[in-house]
C-alpha cells in the first residue's frame, strides 16, 4: 500500500467522531434527566444489542471468510437462534433482574444461588480473565487499521513515536467508561447516556460495512456476478464459494461426530449463543440496561436483521481483497486496504471510523460491566468482611464505589493494553475471541438451569463454573499460550511432562476434533456433570430454597410482599433500629434517597423485616445483592446484633416469603377440600329431612288405621246393646283396618330388611304366568270395591324367567295396588306383558293422573310419596314402588314409568304406565318367535 | 405487575411457542447436515447458490420471526 491518509487527519476525525460520541452521550443523559429518554425506544433497545458486533465482526469476519468461506456465519446464526428464543428465556432473565434488582451477571448467578459472594466473585474473575485479551484485540485491530490507512504498514504494529495508539485509543476509552458508565452510583445501574452512544455506534458500524461493500462490489467490480466470476476463475478462491471450507464433506461413517469442520461450525453456533446470554457487555445492554421488556418483542427480528446486513458483504470483500492482493496484505485489513486502494480515501476513513465504533462500544460497555462486576461481587464484599470498622465510620460510601469502579475500569484497560503490547500478533490474540467466547460459556448451564430447575444449588453451580473453567484453561488458554511461545511446544505435542493422555487437544486420547469442539466437549461435560452431580446431592438452605423459588417462579403471581411480614417473631425489635438502616442506605445511596425510603418512621423505631428487605433491595441496586447483605450486617453490628444474627433474620425474611407461597397454595387445597365437605354435608342434610318425612307420613299412616281401630272398639265396649248388624259392620271395619295395618308395617319391614340385605332370596327359573294370576287375585278386591275395570292382556304360554316368585308377585302387587290407588272410580287399568331381547317386560297401565316427567325418578325414591304432591294427601307409605324397584333391580331387571299411550275412551290420554323387566331364562333365542305368535 | 402479559391484541403462549417452533426449524436448517444437503454447487444469479440459499434462510427466519410477533 503505497497510499496512505496522512495521520493527523486520521488522529483528528478519530478524536473528532469520538467526541460527538461524547457528546451524544452527554445529551442523552440530559434529555434523560428531563423526563425525555431518549432510549425508551424499542429500535434504540436493538440497535445497542449490535455492541454484539466489535472489530472481530467488522475486520475478523473478512479474515475469517478469507480462509472458511462460509465458516465465518456461525458466530452470527447462534445469536439469532438465541433472539428466537427470547420470548422463553430473555423475557424470564429480565423479569428477574427487575425484581431482583441485579447489577450484572456475576450478581444474577450470585443472587440466584442464595447471595452467594463466593460464586459472584468467581464469575467476575472468570469474566475478567476470559475477556480482558478480548478487548486488547480491539485495541490492536484499531492500531493496525490506523497503521494501515497511515501507511504504517499493514502486518503488524510497528515501531514509531505516535504508534502508541493502543494507548492513546484505552485512554479515551477509560475516559468515555468512567464519565458515563461510572459518574453515580445509581439504584437502577441505567446507563442512557452510554446505551444511546452504542446504539449510535451501531448505525455508524453498519453504514461503513455496507458503503464499503457496495464500493467493492460495484466500484472496484461490475457487480456481483463479474466478481464471483473472477473469483470463480481462480480455484483457490473458487473453493471459498462452496461448502468445503466451513462445512468439509459429509463426515464417512467410521469418522467421530466432532472431527473436522462439522464439529467447528456446529461448536462456534453453540458458543456464540452462549456468549450472546453470557458476555458481560451483552447482558449489561440486554438485561441490566433494559428500561422495559415490550422492546424484546422487535429486538427478536431486529437484531438478527442487523447481523445479517453486516454480514451480507463480507465474502464478496474478502474475495476482493484475495483477489486484488493476493497474499500481501493481511485479510484482516481489506475493509481499509480496499477502498485505499481503489483511491476512494473517503471511503477508507469512513471504513476506519465503522472500526473504531466496533471497538469502542465494545471496550466501553465491557469494562463498565466488568467494573460494576468486580467492585461488587468482588472488591465489595472484601471491604465489607476486612475492613468493616473503617467502612463504619465513614457516612457515605458512595465515593469509594465510585473510586473503586474507576480504578477498575482503568485496571481492566491497562490490563488489556498491557496483554496487547505484550501478545502483539501472537496466535493468542488472533484466536481471543472464540477462546473468550468459550470462557464466558461456562456461565451459561448455572444461568438457565437455574432460571427453570428449582432444585439447582449453590454448592452445584460453583462446582460448575469452577471445573468448566479449569478445563477452558487447560484446553484452550495454556495451548494458546504455547502456540505463541510462552509455553513450550511439546506441552501441545506431547502433552505435559510427556503424558501423551494429558495433551490439551487430545484429552484422554479424544483425537481429531476441531479444538474448539474438544474444549467444549470436555468444558461441558466437566461443568454440567459437577453442576447437576453436586445439586443432586445437596442440601440448600432455607434462604437459598426461598431465592431458587424467587427465579424459577418470578410469572407467578408474587404473594402480597408486606402482609405475610407483619407478624415478625419477637426477636425482630431488639434487632436493627429504623435510624441503622437510614444511616446504611444514606451511606451508599445518599442522604436524601435514605431519608425518602424511611420517611414517616423515628429512627429509635425497630426496623422490622418490611424495612429491612426495602433496604436491602435498595443496597443490592446499588452494589449487588451479595454485597448488600454484608453490608447492612456490618453496619448494624455496631449496635445492638451481631452481623451472622441479622444476616440470619434476613434469610428467615426471605423464608417467611418463600412459606407464604407455599402457605397460599395449602389455603387453596384447604378451600377446595372446605367445598367438597359442605356438598357432602348438605346432601346428608337432604337425607336426614327426607327421613323426617319420612317418618311422620308413616306415623302417620299408622295412626289413621289405628285411630278408627280404636274408636270402634271403644264403642263397640262401651254399647253392649248396639244391635248386631251394626256390631258386624263395626267389626269388619276393624279387621279390614288391622290388615291395612298389617301390611303397612310389613311393607316398612320389607323395606328394612331389603335395605339391610337381609331378605332371602330364592332366585330361580319360574313361570310368571301363574304369578301374575296369583298378583291379580290378590289384589282384584281393590278394583272392585272402587269400580275400576282391570283388563289383562297375558299370553298363555309365557317363557321362563329368573327370578324368585314370592318378590315377583309382591312388585306387581305392588304396582297394581298403586294404580288402583290412583285411578279415579270408574276408570281402567291394564296388565300386560311384552317381550324384548332378552328380557320380559310387564307394564301396568291406567287412567289415573299420571306422572310429571321431573317426578318419573323421584317416585321410586325410598322416602317420596307421590300422593301428596298429586292429590294434596298421603296415599300411601311411599315404600311401594321403592321395594318394587329394589326388587327388580336385585333380579336384574330394569323399572321405570312412562305416559300411558293414547287409546280409546275420554279419559286415557292421561295416566301413568308403570313397567318392569326381568330377564329371561335359557336361550333368548326364542323370544322373537314368541313375540310374533303373541301379535 | 404483569401487565405486559395482560396485553389482550394476542395470547403470549402462542407467540412463545411459534418462536421456539421457529428456533426449532432455523436449528435444523442453519446446521450441517441439510445445510450441506443443500449448499449445492452453481450460482444464482452470479451469487453462489450456497451464500444465496443461506441469507435467504436467515431472512426467511427473520421475517417470520416479525411476523409471529404481530398476527394473532
């Protein structure tokens, strides 16, 4: 490259781009503080996500699909993949984060896994480590383009007096963090000012890829087709055009899963979602920065359009590139080389400033995540333990979180500098990003397990990341650093200390694989297999069982926070006092936020759990939830508890929440179990009235023959000389009442004893032609005395039935005194049989009032008399047909009352047929040549 | 406190299970084996048939991805 910008130009739009940055920032802030956020915006929402893209997008891709061809895509469908999952997962994280009051992601997983400090410190050193090399590759890809547009020379940084760029970029970078990722320590750790500077950053990024690929395709080429056709001519480059490079032939059967480019494109999709959950800087913009959840709804299709447009032309520029090149300039520079080249110097200004965006959203959202990570999961919660006295007597914290999280974010830059400067282009810098990538991986299993397995412990999660991490470091950081020649090579080759089973890219003999899809391999199995194994055989505690419950159950309806807190064990009022936790909360939070959370309490008044949680929701805004803990017990142990005693009632505060929960769902059953028992009860209660009735219908009805007994007998002793027509007419009616008494009281005890199942029975094949005869005989008195004609329609030969002929008698008895009863003087009743499959069916009619069809069950019922609902007063125990019915269904027969059919005569549309069925004995085989010969 | 749930316009169980219906098939698709299957040889319009049939998959996702998000 022989042309080259002159640098103090170059310097100049860097500083004067990176300026309006600022200034962006500063109004947003402003525009925030007024009431007008600007960020309250769905698209704006999306477009930060785009942080997601950094040099290694913007530069890397070009190097990446110079060498894969396709392979550079996975690194963008796995986010994709992940944003379709997003109504699922996203949407539960933020809701946890909003109720929990979470400061990153280290602060999640600590919360999560009962305000575990030890895992919150774990995550943010991890995070640190894994991601620091991370950004001083966006250092070195913003020196080397500065290099290149300068004509610095294009491999590599060289030597120079304003070559420090690296420097000079961290610098302005540190600023930019600390002004507005750092400037107050905020309750809701929102950021405006920051997320509208990404979001601007975002646009600019895409606008510089696309200018400079429609300048490649259209400008250096004549469009696509002539450009793939050149590329096309060249088999090396023609090769890049198909799935060989990415993907490798279909794998033979006798090949492992994992080997070769299968295994690498199917690991970088998994990695790549996972990082888009799991680094620090996307989780900061996506969960901590999310001011309302409605913006996941565009996100979902937004953001993966985003990647797709910045990706759209990168094969097109790296196929330029190897084309115009060749191999004299680095693939990793064609997005400046390119547009230089071609003369358009505009272009590659434009091309180096979508570069510096790419870094710099990505350096300043890292280092203020890893900042707030590391001051409070990691700084915090040492202070607090260390130096507890010191801490006490200060009145407010506020500066010292701010200075810590300053020297962090200076620290982290300074560390990626220095990693910079001294890897230079060492093969660990080059391979970072997946190496990174898989770092932050490890957070992945502890984060949705413990969204959606309640059972998922403390113990188990920093089992977890811990072995996932060792084993990153073993198979992917050491090697790594072996390749750049820190470690010996035959660490690789041979493995350490010639252990050809320890090679970190053949673990255990697992040859062959991509080394991507080997670490993962092992990483996974380690991480996931001491998470699962260790929560299975652990027994949290009751505080950590109650925040499990707090993360998997955040959609259900929370239980009234304050009411359950009321009744607070006694031990409550000697603790804190309401002046204690005004003083901690002022301490890290101000005064005039203390004095707004507490107003209206004296501050001699106990806290009591209620303000006791409130303060620590506030100090975990603030510092994270581990550290809001420590906190507030070290500063109440100067006073009246000692700090394990409130950190204990802080958890028995959370169980008391957990116990209500769990109180509700019992009240519930409670309810539920309450219903059935009042249905049950009132059931009985009908029961009980109907035997009351029951009852006094047969006292009744055994009164009234006992009455007239009586009082002609009384006559009949007192009138020795009444005559004796009228002595014999006394009489009789004293012997007709005594039967009706007679049968009243064995009907009751019929009744009994069938209820008792106490009846013998002698069931078997018997004629019922005689028994109906027998039945008719029995019963022919009644329709005489009261006028009725009785017609019987009974075949001579009727087949046998089963059935025991005593009972079979009594129910036509039965049936037959009831339509006699019934049937108005003067009327007709009629008995006759009918044959169906199966069974004999024999129907008693008559000419009464019939039966209302609400009624046709009801009379059967045990205590029902259905005369004083018809005719006004009992006519008769209401057993009758209830022994009938016992009977019939004892015999296997049905019973039941219909209308009677029409026929001649003025009064026999009305009336009732009473019919029953019993079932026929031998073959019923015969039955239809029966029924015919019968008609 | 969940309002956004509440929203009446749709039912957000049917548009979570689309979307994990959605992730199910972009899984399928963007992945090796049919991914070779169809990454066949030849152009399109110039345009590698590979990189045309991947982008216009990735589209595809994305555009039913809007969608599912808007019809009831």
């Amino acid at each position: 490259m022989e042309v080259g910008l002159d640098w103090t130009t170059v310097l100049i739009a860097a500083l004067a781009y990176l300026s309006a940055l600022f200034a962006i920032a500063h109004w947003a802030d402003r525009r925030e503080a007024a009431g007008h956020s600007v960020i309250a915006s769905p698209t704006v929402f999306a477009l930060s996500l785009g942080v997601y893209c950094t040099t290694w997008t913007f530069y890397g891709s070009v190097g990446r699909a110079a060498t894969l061809g396709i392979g550079f895509l996975p690194v963008y469908l796995g986010p994709t993949l992940l944003m379709l999952l997003a109504p699922l997962v996203l949407r539960k994280i933020l809701r946890i984060a909003k109720a929990q009051r979470i400061t990153s992601i280290a602060d999640f997983l600590a919360s999560r896994y009962g305000h575990s400090p030890l895992l919150g410190g774990l995550v943010a050193l991890t995070a640190t480590v894994g991601v620091t090399p991370y950004i001083a590759l966006q250092l070195k890809a913003v020196a080397v383009s500065f290099d290149a547009l300068t004509g610095g020379g294009g491999l590599g940084p060289a030597e120079g007096p304003f070559l420090d760029h690296g420097f000079l970029i961290a610098a302005v970078m540190a600023l930019f963090a600390i002004v507005f990722g750092a400037r107050q320590i905020d309750a809701a750790e929102h950021h405006p000012g920051m997320v509208a500077a990404i979001a601007l950053e975002s646009l600019v990024k895409l606008i510089a890829f696309l200018a400079v690929g429609l300048f490649v395709v259209w400008g250096l080429h004549d469009g696509l087709e002539s450009l793939f056709d050149a590329a096309a001519a060249r088999p090396d480059l023609a090769r890049l055009m198909g799935s060989d490079p990415a993907l490798g032939h279909a794998p033979t059967g006798n090949g492992p899963v994992g080997n070769g480019p299968w295994g690498a494109w199917v690991t970088t999709t998994i990695l790549s979602a996972a990082a888009m959950l799991c680094l620090p800087r996307q989780f900061q913009v996506m969960v901590i920065e999310s001011v309302d959840e409605r913006h996941l709804d565009r996100a979902v299709w937004l953001f993966p359009l985003y990647l797709l447009l910045i990706n759209l032309f990168v094969l097109p520029v790296a196929l330029s590139g190897l084309l115009s090149f060749g191999g004299r300039v680095d693939p990793d520079l064609f997005m400046v080389a390119l547009p230089l080249s071609g003369g358009a110097d505009w272009l590659a200004l434009l091309a180096f400033l979508g570069g510096l965006s790419a870094a710099a959203g990505m350096i300043v959202v890292e280092s203020v995540a890893l900042s707030t990570m590391l001051c409070n999961d990691l700084v915090m919660p040492i202070l607090l333990r260390t130096r507890s006295r010191a801490l006490a007597r200060s009145a407010d914290l506020a500066p010292l979180l701010l200075a810590v999280r300053r020297i962090a974010i200076v620290a982290i830059l300074l560390f990626g500098y220095g990693y910079f400067r001294l890897a230079g282009s060492a093969y660990a810098l080059v391979s970072i990003g997946l190496i990174s990538f898989t770092a932050v991986a490890q957070f992945a299993p502890a984060l949705i397990g413990g969204l959606y397995w309640r059972g998922a412990t403390r113990r188990g999660a920093i089992g977890g990341v811990t072995a996932g991490t060792l084993v990153w470091a073993y198979t992917l950081l050491l090697p790594s650093f072996a390749r750049s020649g820190w470690l010996p090579a035959s660490f690789i080759a041979d493995g350490p200390w010639g252990v050809a089973a320890l090679r970190p890219y053949a673990l255990f003999g697992l040859e062959g694989w991509d080394s991507l899809a080997h670490s993962l391999f092992w990483t996974a199995l380690a991480n996931i297999g001491a998470y699962v194994g260790l929560s299975l055989f652990d027994r949290p505690g009751a505080a950590e069982r109650a925040q499990a419950a707090a993360f998997v159950d955040v959609f259900q309806p929370a239980p009234n926070d304050a009411a359950p807190l009321r009744e607070a064990p006694p031990d409550w009022r000697s603790a804190a006092s309401v002046g204690d936790l005004t003083r901690v909360v002022a301490r890290f939070l101000g005064p005039q936020r203390a004095e707004r959370a507490f107003a209206g309490a004296e501050p001699d008044e106990p806290a009591g759990p209620e303000r006791l949680r409130l303060a620590e929701r506030l100090l975990a805004g603030a510092i994270g939830g581990a550290s809001a803990r420590v906190a507030l017990a070290s500063s109440v142990s100067a006073g009246a508890v000692e700090a394990a005693e409130l950190l204990r009632m802080l958890d028995e505060t959370s169980d008391v929440i957990a116990h209500s929960r769990e109180l509700e769902r019992k009240t519930a059953e409670l309810e539920r179990a309450t219903d059935a028992l009042r249905a049950a009860n009132e059931r009985l209660t009908e029961l009980d009235r109907l035997k009351d009735d029951f009852l006094s219908t047969v006292t009744h009805e055994l009164r009234t023959p006992l009455t007239s007994i009586r009082a002609l007998s009384e006559i009949l002793h007192d009138s020795p000389d009444l005559d004796t027509d009228q002595r014999q007419e006394f009489l009789a009616v004293i012997i007709k009442e005594s039967e009706r008494l007679t049968r009243l009281i064995n009907q009751v005890l019929d009744m009994a004893k069938i209820e008792a199942g106490a009846l013998d029975w002698r069931i078997e094949t018997i004629d019922v032609g005689p028994a109906l005869t027998e039945a008719v005989a029995a019963t022919e008195a009644l329709f005489l005395e009261r006028g009725i004609t009785l017609s019987l329609d009974i075949p001579d030969h009727l087949p046998a039935v089963r059935g025991d002929v005593d009972r079979v008698i009594q129910v036509v008895v039965n049936l037959l005194s009831n339509a006699a009863k019934f049937t108005p003087p003067g009327g007709r009743t009629r008995l006759e049989t009918r044959l169906e499959s199966g069974f004999l069916r024999v129907t008693v009619t008559d000419s009464g009032p019939g039966v209302a069809a609400k009624d046709r069950e009801l009379v059967f019922d045990r205590f029902r008399q259905s005369g004083d609902t018809l005719t006004g007063k009992p006519a008769g125990t209401g057993l009758g047909l209830a022994i009938a019915k016992r009977i019939v269904e004892h015999l296997g027969g049905r019973i039941g009352v219909a209308d009677a059919p029409a026929g001649p005569g003025p009064e026999s549309g009305k009336g009732a047929a009473f019919w029953f069925t019993l079932p026929l004995a031998g073959n019923p085989a015969d039955a239809p040549e029966f029924g015919e010969r019968r008609e | 406190m969940n309002a956004p749930d509440r929203n009446p316009g749709r039912s957000p169980g049917r548009h979570r299970d689309r979307m994990i219906g959605l992730f199910l098939l972009a899984a399928a698709l963007f992945n090796p084996p049919l991914l070779g299957l169809f990454g066949v040889e030849g152009r399109v319009l110039g345009v590698p048939a590979l990189y045309v049939w991947v982008f216009g998959l990735w589209a595809a996702v994305i555009a039913l991805a809007a969608l599912a998000g808007r019809t009831r």
